[in-house]
C-alpha cells in the first residue's frame, strides 16, 4: 500500500515539474513575402521571454502615382528590390502564460541591405500639339540609383497573441518600427521610412 502511495506521489509530481517547464522554447518561422525569418523564443519566467530572429530579405516593390493638372498628366513608376538581412534581440511580457496568451514586445534591430531603385516619370502635355513640337507631347525620364551595404538600425514596439498546440506553436504579432539609423540615409519604400508598421506570422515548434 505504502509503494502504491509513494508511486501516485512521485507519479504526481514528475507531472507538476514537466507542466511547470515544459514548452520553455520555441523554434519558429516567419513566412512573410520577401521576409524569410527564422526565431528562437525562450521563457525565462512565467511572464517574461527573450527572443533572436534572423531575417533573410528578397523584397520586390512597385509603385505607381499618378496626378493631373488642365489636362497635362504625370505618372511616376517606382521599382525597388531590396536584399540582406537582419537580426533582432525582443524581450516579450505575456499577460498570462508565456507562450500561450497576449504579449507585449520590445527590442532592438539592425541590418544590412542592398538596394536597387528605379523611377521613370512620363508626363504628357497636348498642348504642345498647338505648337507642333508633337516629341514634347508625352516626355520621359529614367533616373537609376544603387545603394551598396546600407546599414541599418532602430527599436521597435509591439505585440501580439501566441499559442501552443501539443508541440504546435502558432504566432500572429505586429507593431511599430522606429529606423533611428540608415548610414546611405535611403529610404525607399516604406520599410525603412522613419515609422513604419511590421508584422509577423510564425509557426514552429515548442519544447
């Protein structure tokens, strides 16, 4: 009776210990278009987490403005591709459970990218036909520019909801970047204006 007590006790209690650490880590990936991402989540209380990311970027951006005054029309195609990387250190507080509840995140950032831009602005004036000067009608310009190893850094605030399923880890999170530093000072697209949104969508394992 009395090895029977003892194995329900010790039987009970290998099960407190592996509930009270269990899923201490995570192992997860972000899938972001252009923003491959690779992060290691780890607790260190029953609120409070640090977490590594690697991001490998391969972004594609294209935009186009167009306005247009008494009849004359300007139109503005902008391509940007942008590659390298870029680590970043977040301490996270979970409001109830680490890894299964909201959290808050805060941390720091910096990068290496290279960047290709080209703009080519078209405008088209038919007055000029009045004057039949008709290779003035519609004008174009195309104005290249590369920036090699743009070094680049900032702080970024945010949160999110994370969760685990068994070994399962499901991450959705988001917030602002602050881009304190860009040594080329190119700012091309919207990643790396002053303030600009991030977001993430990660999944992973736990352990």
């Amino acid at each position: 009776m009395k090895k029977t007590l003892y194995f329900v006790l010790l039987l009970n209690f290998c099960s407190s210990v592996n509930t009270l650490y269990a899923q201490q880590n995570a192992i997860k990936v972000n899938f972001l278009p252009g923003k491959f991402g690779l992060n290691y989540e780890r607790a260190f209380s029953q609120h409070h987490s640090f977490i590594v990311e690697f991001q490998k970027w391969n972004l594609h951006n294209t935009q186009t403005k167009s306005s247009s005054l008494v009849g004359i029309t300007e139109t503005k195609n902008s391509y940007a591709r942008i590659t390298g990387y870029r680590f970043e250190g977040l301490a996270r507080y979970y409001n109830k459970q680490v890894l299964n509840s909201g959290f808050f995140e805060g941390g720091i950032y910096i990068g290496k990218n290279d960047i290709q831009t080209t703009v080519t602005t078209t405008s088209t004036n038919p007055y000029y036909f009045l004057f039949l000067e008709l290779d003035k009608v519609i004008e174009s310009e195309t104005i290249k520019k590369n920036y090699d190893s743009v070094i680049v850094g900032g702080i970024k605030l945010g949160g999110g909801y994370q969760k685990t399923f068994g070994f399962f880890d499901l991450e959705l999170s988001g917030g602002v970047n602050f881009n304190a530093f860009n040594d080329h000072n190119a700012r091309p697209t919207l990643d790396f204006k002053g303030i600009s949104p991030y977001l993430r969508i990660s999944m992973g394992i736990a352990i």
